[in-house]
C-alpha cells in the first residue's frame, strides 16, 4: 500500500501497487448473500490501474464465476494491460446472466517491466462487483437482511433499499481490501 502520487478520485488517497514479479490478489465474493438468484443477475467487475512514470508495468484483471460446489462457469479477464503513466484507466469486465452462478472470483495482477526490486509495478485502487440492471428490476433482485427490511418498511421502498445496498458493499469491499493489505504487508517483508 502507498499513498497514491495520482489519486483515482477525491476520496480515495492510497493504492496498492506490484512489484517485479507477478503479484496477484484474489477475493472471493458471494453473490448470492446478495441477490436472490445471482443466475439471472448481470454482473460487472472492474478495477483502476496506473503505472509509474520512470518503469513501465503490466495490469490484468480477471474474474471467474463458480457455481455452489466451487465449480468454474465461465471466465473472462482483460489479459495484460499496458498501464497508463499519467492517469488512472479502468478495466472492466461484464458478464451476462450464467445459469448456477453462486459466487464470483476477482483476481487482479500485476508487475513492472524491468524487474527492478521494489515496489515499481502498476498500482490498482477501487476494485468492485456491481450487479447491473434497471431500478425496478435491482429492487426486486437484491436481499436484505429481514430486520432491516421491517426497519426501512416505513421509509420510500427505493431510497431504502439504496440506502442498505451502499453499507452492504463494505462486505464486498472490506474482506477485498484486507486481503490486498495482507498482500501488500507480505510483499514488503
């Protein structure tokens, strides 16, 4: 992890970044904790990438959709990316409704050009997984926990449901950016 030189966005100040050798970081997210049938859900994955300056680097990501017993659907990735020196790219990835989808596995990689130990590699910041999809058909797609259901019941049924999907996306994102802290802390040491 360091503090980004080119932040991706106002909100975001630090980035992961790799090093000489291939370093890849893989986040398992269980999508159907989220969607009442992720198979009929449409799904995007992406992440921003930026290189160095002074070393050139590669970026890939790639995502792998697996059914209940962990067995792989189907994959689809960017392959290596040259990354972009003086401003932050994104890649993504989409994926149509795949009948027994259960859970999705993001795996982004990386690594510098010249081999140069340390930390020149690209740098990645803001990994996702965003189910696509009308308004309508997102309220009626998503789960929520019954509790908070009852508790929002009062509230406009759409704001509510906005409202639980943005502080359930710290599932997806938080276990993701522990990982890559770990990654980052092992790639140092």
């Amino acid at each position: 992890v360091e503090q980004s030189d080119i932040p991706p966005d106002a909100d975001t100040a630090s980035n992961f970044v790799s090093s000489y050798q291939w370093c890849v970081m893989r986040q398992e997210v269980p999508l159907h904790r989220y969607v009442a049938d992720p198979s009929v859900a449409r799904v995007e994955i992406s992440a921003r990438y930026l290189g160095r300056t002074d070393c050139p680097s590669v970026f890939g990501i790639e995502a792998i959709l697996v059914d209940r017993e962990k067995n792989e659907l189907r994959r689809a990735g960017s392959g290596p990316l040259e990354a972009p020196v003086d401003s932050w790219e994104r890649a993504t990835v989409v994926f149509e409704p795949e009948p027994g989808l259960h859970e999705i596995v993001l795996v982004v990689y990386g690594k510098d050009r010249r081999f140069w130990q340390g930390k020149f590699g690209s740098k990645v910041a803001k990994c996702s997984v965003r189910v696509l999809g009308e308004e309508g058909a997102l309220r009626d797609m998503l789960l929520l926990p019954d509790d908070e259901v009852e508790a929002h019941a009062v509230a406009d049924g759409v704001e509510a449901r906005r409202e639980l999907w943005r502080k359930h996306m710290f599932d997806f994102i938080l276990p993701f950016l522990m990982l890559l802290c770990a990654w980052a802390v092992s790639r140092v040491q």
